[in-house]
C-alpha cells in the first residue's frame, strides 16, 4: 500500500509545473467563471455535475503547486549558504595550507602540480578548496590540482585571508632534489 503511494507521488512529482499551472487555472475558471460566461462556454453543466471534485482538486493542485515552486525557490538559498560555508571554512587555514594557496595568488598560476602522497594538498581537497584538475598524470612530474573558482574569487577580495602563510608547496623534483641532499 505504501509502495503503491509512493509511485503515485513519484509519478505527480514528475509533472512538468507548467501543466500543474494550467490544470489550476482551468479549474479556477470552471469554478469561478460568472454563469452567463459559464453557459456561452458550455461549463456549467460540467461544473454543476462535478464541482464536489473541482473544488478539492483545485486546492490539491494549488498545494502542490506552491509546494513545487518552493522548492524551486529553495535552491539558490541552499547554493547560497554552502558557498558561505565553504567561504568560512578559509579562515580555519593551517599556515601550511595557506602556503599552498599563497601559491596559486602569487604565481597567478592555475594549476599547480603536486606528489599524489602530499597530504596538505589532500586537506585541502576534502575541503573542497582546490581539486585534482586531471586524474591522468606523471609519477615524476606530479599530480595537477587546480584552485576552485568560488575560491580564488574570494581569495583575490580577501588576500589578507593568506596572512601567515608558511612556506610553499614542493613539487615532485624539488622534494627529490631536497632528500638527496
């Protein structure tokens, strides 16, 4: 019984919110239509015969309606609010991480590449603040990682997020130029 609910909401879930419009406003204007535009129209004998179902079916439409276009509505306010928390989650930086981004604002670069076993970039990842900008790349060369744009554009409105950065992030070469030695 539940299961067979379920599709039924499933099924009205998936009507176009157009033709939930138009089923209202249709309905509103059987219902409401003055009688002498009723009967030019050939209405009120439906209206009459069916109103015990009109009136219940224009209100369920009309719910579900409003209940559609506020989801709808809910959607940028929801991007909105995770872009802010994305955005606070810079002022928790490391000096380290902040390093590794300092890096991306001042070389200007885009992409940045990076041993696949560095875990300050891995931090950085699961932040969702940078992202691995290709899964394809040289054990000697690095990975690539890329600055997300939400990111860079508030970094570059608030550079003094940065302040205290330590340090730079060291490429592939330079870590094994720096262990021989």
């Amino acid at each position: 019984m539940l299961e067979k609910f379920s599709e039924i909401l499933g099924a009205i879930n998936r009507v176009p919110v157009l033709l939930l419009v138009a089923l209202g406003a249709a309905t509103a204007f059987i219902l409401f239509a003055p009688e002498p535009l009723a009967a030019v129209l050939a209405v009120d004998e439906f209206r009459r015969a069916y109103r015990i179902y009109l009136g219940p079916g224009l209100v369920l439409v009309g719910a579900w309606l409003l209940a559609r276009l506020l989801a709808i509505a809910a959607i940028p306010l929801k991007q909105w609010r995770n872009l802010r928390n994305l955005q606070s989650s810079l002022a928790t930086l490391t000096a380290e991480e902040k390093g590794y981004l300092a890096e991306f604002m001042q070389t200007g670069r885009t992409t940045i590449l990076l041993p696949i076993e560095d875990g300050i970039i891995g931090s950085l990842v699961a932040r969702k603040i940078v992202y691995r900008a290709s899964n394809v790349f040289d054990v000697v060369e690095g990975v690539p990682y890329s600055l997300q744009p939400w990111a860079r554009q508030h970094l570059e409105a608030n550079l003094h997020i940065l302040d205290g950065a330590f340090g730079h992030p060291l490429t592939s070469r330079e870590r094994a130029r720096a262990e021989r030695f």
